[in-house]
C-alpha cells in the first residue's frame, strides 16, 4: 500500500467519524429535546448506532497508526529497554550512613 493511499484513506475515515459522531450526538439529543416515546427510543437506538461505528472507525485508524508505526512488530520489542536488574534476596541491604 503507498503511502499517498494509506494516508488519502486515513483522512477519508477519519472525517467519516466524525460526522457519523455528529450525527449520532444530534440524535441524541432530538430524542432528549422530543417527549415522543417513540422518537425517544429510535434517536437513542440509531445514534447508539451511529456513534459506535464512529467508534470503531476511530480505533481502527488507531490501529493502522500504531502498525505503520510498527508498534505490534518484535522488531519494536527487541530494541526496547530490559528492566533493571533486581538484588538477589541474599544480599545484605546497602548501610545508611
């Protein structure tokens, strides 16, 4: 995949949700506004919807972000830093002066 696609796809799923965001929040908030019990129950239904895939678009440009970042790789786990090696727990704690 170049890089002028990835990123042309990125930025056309991005902004997809966040107007799916949009959308969903006007929902909810005409189904709030709205004292229909039935407007009520299908803005919640459809802007639950709407902003859950508007949620899972955003975690899967997350997603794409970190593996082109190459986070998830073992290349990435090789160079990062062991932790500090621990005293054996026979040795005497250091004096305090």
């Amino acid at each position: 995949m170049n890089l002028e696609y990835h990123t042309t796809f990125v930025y056309r799923l991005l902004r997809w949700a966040a107007v799916l965001a949009l959308v969903a929040l006007f929902l909810m908030v005409w189904g709030v506004f709205d004292a229909h019990p039935i407007s009520l129950v299908i803005a919640m239904s459809v802007g639950q919807l709407l902003g859950t895939l508007s949620f899972a678009a955003f975690a899967f440009v997350v997603f794409l972000d970190l593996r082109r970042a190459h986070v998830f790789s073992r290349r990435a786990a090789r160079f990062s830093v062991p932790p500090p090696p621990s005293m054996p727990p026979s040795a005497p704690p250091p004096a305090s002066p």
